[in-house]
C-alpha cells in the first residue's frame, strides 16, 4: 500500500476540532541492546482543558527513573525539562529530556509523581530512512474514530547520551515514533496489543495492532522491508504470561498475507506500565521491549498492551 496521505506539515501540531476528547500524541521509544538502556518520552496535548503533558522514563544500567509533568498551554513541544524539534520532517529529530523523578518499584507504575530525589534524562539524535507509515486508510476502515483515526509512524535509529543519576551512558540504537490526532477514548474497547518492531538499522518495520472489541478480534498490520508498507491481516498476539501489567516476560507474534505467513517471537527484557487516565477511565499501557526474531533478522520489539 503507497503511502501518499502525509504531508511534511503533519509532523507539527493540527488544529483540534470541537469534540472535548480531541487530543495529540507524540510516543518515542527504544531500546539498546548492548547496554540494556531504555529511553520514553510521551507527550500530550489536551486543547479542551488548555492542557500538555510530558511522560518521561529511562533505565540505564539496571537503575529506572520517571517522571510526568502536566503544564496549562497548548504546545506539547514548550513543556519545561522537555525539548523536542523536528530538523527535517520524516527523517530527523532532537529530543532531549532533563527531568527529576524517581524509581518505579518492583510492582509499581511508571511516570506517576512530578518529581523525585534523581535526576534523570537523555539528549538524542532521532534518524529515520523509511517512509512514514501512514495509518489513516486502515484505520478508517475499523470505523473506530473515537479509538484510532489519523496516525503515523517511523522506525529509527537513535544516538545520544541517557542518564538517571550517577549512571550515564553513551548509546545507539532502534526506536519507534508514532503521532496521532483526534478523539480518543480507549475505554470503548477490552485490551489491545500494538506490536511495533525494527529490524536492519531501521530499514525494515512491522506496524500492527490488534483489539478486542466486544468479543470480536479487529486490526491490521503493515510491514515495509524497504519498498514501501504492504497492508497485512491483523496480527495475532500470543503472551507467555498474563496480559496484564509486568504480566509477560515473551511473546508470539504471527499474521497472514495474500501468500504468506509471518512470525516473530519476542524476548522481553525491560517492562514500562504507564497510566493514561484521559485517554479512558482507569487505561494504562504497558510497554513490554525486548529482542524480536524475525528468520535471520533481529530487532527491537515491542508488545505493548492497552487496557483498563
């Protein structure tokens, strides 16, 4: 499927409509492997409420640190400790993040108190070769606009320094971005499992999302190894474990095509649960990452699970 939809422009922020569950998104996350360093920054832009919000989270050498940070506005780019630019859409960003928070906990929830005893964050250079996937056409077609309407996102590469305390690092490695606009109420559905991953130095993506919506399975997937996204079925998500937060420490990951099957199994390695209460009443989002096999390839994988 050609990706012709997104314009240079839809990087920046859009002009919300007049519904109050209108919002924006930006998500970055990733991972590097050779030093199990975990960068995630979600920020959020309410215009109903005249309200922006940053979600900060980091682990590096062991050690977890986040952080939120709510602020009266209507940029999501100008929150304080929080410093995001677009230097070439589609293909390059500076995200950086220098925040005070604190350590999650064996069992406890990611990004809940404003600030903490450690200083946290990262400064990244965020890089991407492939085209835009581009959602919107699929996304349509569930006829969900309150879940998922207009939405996009790149696989990249990402480079740049991460700290939480005394330990610091010097890292490169895949990240997945995504923006989205529109209404959203995530309650309307059961669960969910949207299951990015990136293989090949960010030269090969697969963009899928699965959800259970009063008892029926519906979803797609896009898969895009250089030539563009090829619009797959839905995908079908197996966790060894429990969906639920921290609940699974691997995965199956398996859709169909007009001729063919893929699979990818993945490693678990390092679980982020964040609570997203304005996006429905009692939802969270646990980002499960870790190591995904896909034949030869190996990548970032993430599994994460949406559900209240």
């Amino acid at each position: 499927m050609e990706q012709i939809m997104l314009a240079d422009n839809d990087e920046f922020l859009h002009t919300p409509d007049a519904s109050p569950i209108w919002q924006e998104n930006y998500f970055f996350v990733g991972r590097d492997d050779s030093t199990d360093t975990v960068v995630y920054l979600h920020l959020e832009r309410m215009p109903s409420r005249n309200e922006v919000e940053a979600k900060a989270f980091v682990e590096v050498a062991g050690n977890r640190c986040s952080a939120v940070v709510a602020h009266h506005g209507d940029d999501c780019f100008d929150i304080p400790g929080v410093s995001v630019a677009v230097e070439q859409p589609f293909r390059r960003w500076r995200v950086a993040v220098n925040l005070a928070g604190e350590d999650d906990g064996p069992g406890g929830w990611a990004a809940e108190r404003t600030d903490g005893p450690t200083r946290f964050g990262f400064d990244l250079e965020v890089t991407s070769t492939l085209a835009p996937t581009d959602w919107g056409p699929a996304a349509a077609a569930l006829g969900r606009p309150d879940v998922i309407l207009d939405h996009y996102e790149v696989p990249c590469l990402w480079s740049g320094t991460v700290w939480c305390g005394d330990s610091q690092v010097s890292a490169t490695g895949l990240l997945v971005r995504d923006h989205s606009w529109g209404p959203r109420d995530l309650a309307t559905f059961d669960l969910a499992f949207w299951t990015p991953m990136v293989f090949a130095d960010a030269t090969m993506f697969i963009s899928a999302v699965t959800m259970l919506v009063g008892g029926r399975h519906v979803g797609f997937t896009f898969i895009d190894t250089g030539s563009g996204a090829v619009l797959f079925e839905q995908p079908w998500v197996r966790v060894a474990g429990f969906p639920e937060r921290r609940g699974y420490g691997s995965a199956s990951w398996r859709c169909l095509g007009a001729d063919r099957e893929e699979r990818v199994e993945i490693d678990v390695a390092s679980h982020v649960p964040v609570r997203y209460p304005r996006m429905g009443d009692g939802h969270y989002f646990n980002d499960a990452l870790g190591v995904a096999t896909w034949g030869a390839h190996q990548g970032l994988g993430i599994i994460e699970l949406n559900r209240h």
